[in-house]
C-alpha cells in the first residue's frame, strides 16, 4: 500500500470509528472514574501477542501518567486465566482481542461485577468494533480509543460533584493541564453537559491523532521505504530485528516483535527479539550496572552484524536508547528509530541509519502516530 492511501485508510476508519463511538467513550470515561474513585482497578487482559502489548500500554499509561499533575491510577495486566481471580466489584475489565480466553475472561468479569469494556464482540457491557478488515488499522484505533480514555477520565475527578459519593469541590480545576480539555465547560451539576462537552473532546482528540498520523507517515514516506528494503535484506540475509523501547515505548517495540513473529496473514513470520521483555535482565542490568546500559548489554549479548534494531522513543534522547543505538552502529546492525518532538538526538547527531520523526510534543499522540509508521514499515518490507 503506498503512502498516500495508507494516510487515507486511517483518516477514513478513524472518522467512523469515532463519529459511532465518541458519545459511548465519554459514558465510559463517567463510569470509570465513578470505579476508580470507589477504589476499583483497572485490569487488562488479551489473546495474542499483538493483544497483550495493548494490555501492557494501557497499564503503564494509567499507573505512569505522563502528564504532569495527573493522579496515577491502579491498572494491571493479566493473563486472561486469572481474571477470574483478580477482579473485583469495583474495578474495570479491559478485553483485547477475541476467542474463548477473553470471552471466558469477560464473563467471569462481569460476574464479579466489574464494568467491563472489549474491542471486539466477546460480551462486554461497552463494545467499540473498528470498521476496518485491517488488523493494524484496528489496533491503531484502539490505541487511540484507549489513551482518550485515560486522557479524559481525569475530567471528572476535576468535577467531583459528578461523581456517586464524592463531594463537590471546585469547579472546573483543571489547573495547569487545562489546555488538554479546551472544550469543557464548568458545570459541577450538569453531567449531560459535562459527557456533551468529553464528547466532543473524544473527537478533537482523534482528529488530532488522525492529523499527525497523515503527517508522520507522509513527511516520512522516503525513510519508511529505506527503512523497510534494509529490514527486507536484514532477514533475507538471516538476521534478526531487535526492538526496544521504554514505558509506552517499550509496548510499541513489543507489538512490532509480535508483528513480526506472529504477523497477520499473509505477511511470513520474521525473526525478532523483545530487549524491554524480560525483567529479570532488565532489573538486573539496571541494578548492578545503571539504566544506561540495559539495552546495550543486550545488543552486545544478541546482535550479530546484519541484524537490525529498531527503537521506540518519544523524546529522541533517553540515555538507554543512545547507548543501544550507538552500540549497534559499532556491531555492525543496521539501525531504524522510531522518535518525536522534533527527532532529539537521535536526529540531530546522525544516530540511526533510517529515522522516522513525528513531529509533536504529544506523548500519546505521538505513540499513536508511531504504531501507524511501524505498520506501514512492516508492510513495505514484505512488498516487491
């Protein structure tokens, strides 16, 4: 698919998605902070792979809020086996995917009288179903749907008065983050006009992420092509991709390994290794040398001359990545980076051989954008 029709896809599938779906997320925004005010979790569970990279996006955001201010939220990722275990009355079920695991997962959920909430048909109480036949379209847009919910479920801890048994506090105290909800009004008893204006949020927010996917992929269409011929040459020859990233970034370098061991058909699986997967060798790393060097000890340990790596960062200057990157350049890897705002020093000193840059200071805007150029990529690498 070329650039130009890959930017429409999305902009096209995102408009309906969210034009059926944006009421029902600012319902569910409402409903989440009522949970998670009475002390309720959220927990996320998944099928496959690709799945539970999104399971463990959504725990990180929630648990790690990048916006300064913001509370921290209780969020888990589970196997779908121990949900049954895991989740109470007050929390919030996740479902990623579909299948008698999450199915199973789901009603053992709703049982326990969690509020629950799927992206596909499994039995949830909220279902949002992306129109599109396009896996990595879909999960694009869930990504998105997902960081709106967390973006916006904030609002209503700002309107406290909207909350079941909470007291009403100032109005409309969105302080120095009020620039992220420019459409609320300061109604402390009106919820219809509270979910009237998260609604109309939801939509700013996924034309927004709609915006910057077409620009990241059309500004970036040149180095997503050379990106994907030296991944083509890298596995032809026998190589393995290796991916890393931190945080959010590092579940965007999970996904692209399930992309590529376990990639929807017809793409062929590829061989690849998640650096941000195993915690025992992070914290280990971490502990008895320094962060720094946490994925450079595994490109040391798993690269050979002619793999690649590709690396996720939002800021273009976390010192782990540099280190990865620099040490890959000197074993002889070929090297792909995934970086915002405007590159960092990823861009700036030339520390990648293919840098794919998503120009905005928006950290789920930006991982939004990513997932899109990484999709892309993988296609392009499979294409004559």
């Amino acid at each position: 698919m070329g650039a130009a029709a890959a930017i429409d896809e999305r902009v096209a599938c995102g408009e309906r998605f969210f034009a059926a779906e944006h009421e029902g997320l600012s319902r569910f925004c409402h409903a989440m902070a009522e949970r998670f005010a009475r002390g309720g979790r959220l927990v996320a569970f998944g099928s496959t792979p690709a799945d539970v990279s999104d399971v463990r996006h959504v725990a990180v955001e929630f648990v790690h809020p990048v916006i300064v201010g913001k509370r921290a939220l209780p969020a888990l990722g589970v196997p779908c086996e121990d949900a049954a275990l895991l989740v109470g009355a007050d929390d919030i079920a996740m479902a990623f995917g579909s299948g008698a695991g999450v199915e199973g997962a789901v009603r053992a959920s709703r049982a326990a009288g969690a509020l629950t909430i799927a992206f596909a048909a499994v039995g949830a109480e909220y279902e949002l179903g992306v129109p599109t036949d396009d896996p990595f379209i879909a999960q694009e847009q869930v990504e998105t749907a997902y960081h709106v919910l967390w973006e916006l479920v904030h609002v209503f801890f700002e309107h406290r008065g909207l909350l079941a048994g909470r007291d009403e506090g100032p109005r409309h105290d969105t302080g120095a983050s009020s620039f992220l909800y420019p459409f609320l009004s300061e109604s402390e008893h009106d919820l219809d006009a509270v979910l009237a204006d998260v609604a109309g949020s939801v939509l700013a927010k996924a034309g927004e992420a709609a915006a910057l996917r077409a620009t990241t992929l059309g500004e970036g269409r040149e180095v997503l092509e050379a990106a994907a011929r030296s991944l083509r040459a890298c596995v032809d020859g026998g190589g393995h991709v290796l991916a890393l990233g931190n945080g959010g970034s590092a579940t965007d370098a999970m996904d692209a390994v399930a992309d590529l061991r376990r990639p929807p058909p017809p793409l062929p699986p590829r061989p690849a290794i998640d650096l941000a997967e195993d915690p025992s060798i992070l914290t280990a790393v971490a502990n008895d040398v320094g962060v720094g060097s946490m994925f450079a000890r595994q490109v040391i340990a798993y690269g050979r001359p002619g793999d690649a790596l590709l690396a996720f960062s939002t800021s273009g200057g976390s010192e782990n990545v540099l280190a990865a990157l620099a040490q890959a350049r000197r074993d002889g890897l070929v090297t792909i980076a995934f970086v915002g705002y405007g590159g960092g020093r990823i861009l700036e000193d030339e520390l990648a051989d293919h840098v794919v840059v998503t120009r905005s200071e928006h950290i789920p805007r930006i991982q939004e954008a990513q997932a899109s150029a990484w999709h892309v990529l993988r296609g392009l690498m499979e294409g004559p």
